[in-house]
C-alpha cells in the first residue's frame, strides 16, 4: 500500500531485527583478541541493537549507526537502559557507511554485520570499504558478514556496468561477492583477511540465502 511505511522505518522490521540473538561469531572474535583491554567499536548499521547490547555489555565504547531513523530510535532506547553496566555512554547516530561522520583512526573493531549488502554501485562499495578503513586504528579490525552469490533469488541478474552489483527488479540492487571478491575487494581496500571465510546459510521467505563471514585487518 502506498501508505505502508519504507521497509527500514516499518515496526515490524524494526523489531525483526532487533529480536536476533548477538552474532555468535563476532562474540567469538570479541573474546578471541578482547579480554584483557576496552576497545572502541563502530557498530555500522546497528539496525535493532542486537550487536551494540552485547559490546556495551563487554565493556566496549560503542557508537552505533544506522540510516534508518526507525533503527537509531529503538537502538538508542535499548542502549539508555544499560547505563548500569556501560563503561562509557554509547553514541548512537545516523548515517550512511561510505560518508562515516566520524574521525579518522577512531576505533579498534568495525562490526559490518549484511551492511556492504546495501551499496547500490561497485563505486558506492569501494566508497563504504574506504570509509571503513580510514575510521579504524592501525592493526584495527572490521567484522564482516556479507551475502554471497552462491544463493541468487530467481530472476536476479547483475546490474548492467556494474560488478558486483545483482538486482531482480529496478532499484533492488544489492551486493553479492563470493570469497574471492570478498578477500580481492578487502584488499583493494587496505584491509586483508585474518584466519579463513566461514559460511552461514538460513532461509527467508522460503528462499536459501549463504552469508560469506570473515574478519580483516587494517594494513
């Protein structure tokens, strides 16, 4: 209906997202390099906080952003209830990944949990995995979750001039890479790949989808 509201604004998106449980990877990741030391960590696109819950919980400084308005008000609402157990008060902010309003060599960990999916042109992902880079502290990291091509819904097609870049319909492009794209892009990028690409596949809508997951670190 012309009425309903943007997919990213709805309620019931918001709070789809926001009921999944904390990525186990990445928690994985958090007690595999950060147990003895706080770190500062860009949560990019935070969507229902499920992510910027577990690191303030942590101990990490967390700034959590999103695009969607819809997302930043609920994360903001789910962080102010942890001012108990936060470290340093958690910044929750809107914005787009490839212009990041945030200063250069400012974090330790970017979490880019089906962020990178979003770009809507390869120039628009070099752009992204450029901002990332340049926010992260020497020897930072970024986690990465990000859909594959080896699960293409039906009819989808890559977008004409573009590389990595698929769509069913007008103005549905979505990024999909396979490993190798991934590790090349990362790279291209000034970010190269720690330990191996891990898998994960789930089912939405009746439709098999394969997320590649890594972590890279910033040359």
């Amino acid at each position: 209906m012309p009425n309903d509201p943007p997919f990213w604004e709805d309620a019931d998106t918001v709070k789809w997202f926001a009921d999944l449980e904390p990525d186990d990877k990445l928690l994985a990741l958090l007690s595999e390099h950060y147990q003895d030391r706080p770190i500062r960590v860009l949560d990019l696109g935070c969507a229902g906080g499920r992510n910027s819950e577990a690191l303030v919980r942590r101990g990490c400084d967390v700034c959590a952003m999103d695009l969607s308005t819809a997302m930043v008000r609920h994360t903001r609402q789910r962080l102010s209830g942890l001012s108990s157990v936060a470290k340093t008060p958690p910044k929750v902010i809107l914005g787009e990944f490839n212009v990041l309003p945030l200063a250069s060599e400012s974090f330790d960990l970017v979490v880019a949990v089906g962020i990178y999916i979003q770009a809507d042109t390869d120039a628009e992902l070099r752009a992204g995995l450029t901002e990332t880079h340049r926010v992260l502290r020497p020897s930072g990291r970024v986690f990465v979750t990000q859909w594959s091509t080896q699960t293409l819904p039906p009819d989808t097609r890559r977008v004409a001039g573009q590389r990595f870049i698929y769509a069913a319909k007008p103005g549905e492009n979505k990024c999909r890479l396979d490993r190798d794209e991934l590790v090349s892009v990362m790279s291209e990028a000034g970010m190269v790949l720690e330990g191996a690409i891990a898998t994960r596949h789930s089912v939405r809508n009746g439709q098999p989808h394969e997320a590649l997951v890594g972590a890279f670190v910033k040359r």
